[in-house]
C-alpha cells in the first residue's frame, strides 16, 4: 500500500472544502518613449509639483494575482504583485523588480465584527493619491498585519502595525585589514515600525465625509544599538465632498520630527523615515485640493492645488515653503478620442534659495471610453518645461526644455 503524503491530503482536503472562485488578475502599466531638445530622450522634472502628462521618463508596471476561497461565512483573499521599474531605453535591459504585495486577508474571521478584515503580510495599505501629479500623499504600505474596517455605527476603523526599515550606523570595529587602515563595519542600531489608525466614513453634511488617519512611527532599539531619531506623527484630515458633476477632496496633513520634512520639504507619503536624527526639531504641515468635475458633455478638468511649509528642518534648522497649482482639462470628440492639455506650476523657498517650475502639455488621446478615467490610454504629446530659476533642474545647464513623445497607459 502506497504512503498517503500528509501534506497534500491536507491541501487536498481543504480545497474539496472550500468554493473557489477564478484567478483575479490586476494590474497597472505605463511605458512610452520622447525626444528633447536638449536632454536626448523623455524628461521628468517636479512631476508632483507641476503633473506628470508629458513629464515621465520611466516605465513602470504592476502585475498582481488574487485568489478568494470561501469557507462557510469566512472569504480569505490571497494577494499578490510584482512590480517593475525600469528606464525603458532598450528592449531588454536590467530592471528593478519586487514583490510589491503578498497578504492572506480574511474577511468574517472574527466573530465580534463579521464585516472586519483581519489581514497579515506584505500589502499596498490603503494608499492616498492624486493621479495626475501621481502624489502618494498618505502611503504606509509594507509588511505587517491589522484589522481593517471595524465597524462604529458607520464609520469604519482600522488598525495596523507595519515595519518601516532598519537603522544601522558605520563604526570602527577595532580590526585593521592588511595595509593597516582601520576597517569599517555597520552596527545595526534598531528596526522601525509604523503604527497606521483610520476612521473612515464619518459622515457630515449631504454626500461628504471625513476621514482621519495618524501615522506614528517609532524604532525599536537593537542590543548594543542607539536610534538617533525621535518618534514622529503624522496627522491627515480627508475631506471628501460629492457633487452633481464630480467630487472634491481637501486634505491637511501635519508632521512632526522626521515626518515634517516629508510634509514640507518633498512629497512625502509617510512610509520613508529619516533616522539620522537631523530632523528631531523638524515641523511641516501641508493643505492639498484636488478633484474631478465635467463641464458639459465634451469637458471634463482634474486639478491640485497644494501649499506646502516646515520649519526646523535637517541638521542646519532650515525652513521651506513651496505652492503647487496644476489644472488638466480635456476635451471628448468622441466615446475614443480626446485632447488633454495640462498645466502646472510649482515654486517656494527653501533655506532662503527660490525654486520653480512650469510646464504645459498638448496631448493627443485615444481612450478605451469618454471617460476622465477611461485606460487603456495611447496619448501622443508635446511639452513645454521651464526652470523659473534658472537652477540646473534638467541638470543639462538649461532653463528650458521640449519634448514630444508617445505614451500608454492602462489599469485594470
């Protein structure tokens, strides 16, 4: 008589007892090529400051995986993608891959809250983004575990822990390698953590709602280590309004420590900390607005406007402060093709220097649907840059730049 595997007779047993339902596949895509008068090829300069149509010079994409197997009132969902990043200058060229999410998540698994998702893994955790800057203003995504979605009444709570990185310092380990110099190894000082609460759905007037989320992160020292950087919080307030021809969102965001650079200085999402300790005295906050509307059958426009502050920032206790106005209107001539032109600026101060950006996009589309959202999308465009401050942005001694250029893009 042949040994029955164990293991497989387990599997076996628990798909026989589960309803499996299809493979979801999702993902995300965007590649193209340009041609600049002075760059070479396709350009990206402050795309969160002045929008990214015509401002991308990468390929990037996303391929994800997702599989629900139901057992009795319990749905697990098992997620996973990988993405990639790469320059796109050649056919075949080296590229930077990860495993962008691979979390079970079980929805019904606890008996206090049936709606609740107690979830565990590597997760894309309930990002915050304007497209057309593709600012990622709240994005403590990693690996971890929580509760999403405990239900108060109508507002929905979550709770998370996720790991954000390690700390390690150079130090001299008291060897000296054969020519008598002294060798340098890093002490691994401590491991951070963030610690992710939202109240979501809070309801106020018709058709708005709040939402809240604090992100707090803190180290937790190894033997023998040292964390140089102090714990910081960042708050965020989501405003989040519905009309007739579209929505509207206002956020405002205050962080403290190694949070407020993130929030003043660059577009911070809350995930990266810095943990040298030069931004123990820092404080920035920012207020962002952004939305979608139609304006008859033929013209829809998304805009951001952003302003953006800190002060005490980095070892020399510098201050910053930048504004952000970038409108895209678009025009259908049909359920397929659409122009799209895009305007942004950006500029501000930072440690008494000015700073700025212009750019304005024409793109010609071609879309799966007349939708502002409709991708795939095939666009054909030609862009106007300009460095304002005449301070090296293209890095080519340049203040202007042009580009036209091919792109697609699609999510599914």
């Amino acid at each position: 008589m042949k040994k029955v595997n164990l293991l497989t007779a387990a599997v076996t047993a628990a798909l026989l007892s589960t309803s499996a339902l299809a493979v979801e596949f999702n993902g995300y895509m965007r590649a193209g090529t340009g041609i600049s008068g002075n760059s070479g090829s396709d350009v990206s300069v402050s795309k969160n400051g002045v929008g990214r149509l015509g401002n991308e010079n990468d390929n990037y994409s996303e391929f994800g995986f997702a599989q629900d197997l139901q057992t009795g009132d319990v749905n697990w969902r098992l997620e996973s993608m990988i993405a990639s990043g790469a320059p796109g200058a050649n056919g075949w060229e080296d590229a930077d891959f990860n495993v962008a999410q691979f979390a079970v998540k079980a929805q019904g698994a606890l008996a206090f809250d049936r709606g609740a998702t107690l979830w565990a893994g590597k997760t894309y955790y309930q990002r915050k983004d304007i497209h057309i800057t593709d600012f990622y203003y709240l994005n403590t995504s990693g690996t971890g575990g929580g509760i999403e979605n405990i239900s108060l009444g109508d507002t929905k709570l979550s709770l998370a822990l996720i790991q954000d990185g390690e700390n390690s310092t150079p130090v001299d380990s008291g060897l000296v390698d054969p020519d008598g110099n002294p060798i340098i190894v890093d002490r691994e000082d401590s491991a951070g953590f963030i610690f992710d609460a939202r109240l979501a759905n809070i309801g106020l007037w018709s058709d708005a709602t709040l939402e809240l989320a604090l992100a707090y992160n803190f180290a937790v020292e190894k033997a023998d280590g040292k964390e140089t950087a102090d714990d910081g919080l960042l708050a965020t307030a989501i405003l989040q309004q519905g009309l007739s021809n579209g929505f509207n969102q206002t956020v405002v965001q205050v962080g403290t420590k190694g949070y407020g650079v993130q929030a003043a200085n660059f577009w911070g999402a809350g995930s990266y900390y810095d943990r040298s300790g030069a931004q123990n005295d820092g404080f920035g906050y920012r207020v962002l607005n952004w939305g979608v509307i139609s304006m008859g059958d033929s013209w829809e426009m998304g805009h951001q406007l952003a302003y953006l502050a800190g002060e005490d920032l980095g070892f020399t206790k510098f201050d910053q402060s930048q504004y952000s106005v970038v409108v895209r209107p678009m025009y259908k001539w049909n359920d397929t093709m659409r122009t799209v032109f895009e305007g942004g600026y950006n500029a501000g101060e930072i440690a008494d220097n000015d700073f700025g950006t212009a750019k304005v996009t024409v793109a010609q589309a071609w879309a799966m649907g007349s939708s502002f959202w409709a991708r795939p999308e095939i666009r054909v465009y030609g862009s106007y840059i300009l460095d304002t401050e005449d301070d090296n942005a293209f890095g080519q001694g340049n203040d202007t730049e042009y580009v036209v250029g091919i792109q697609a893009e699609a999510w599914w």
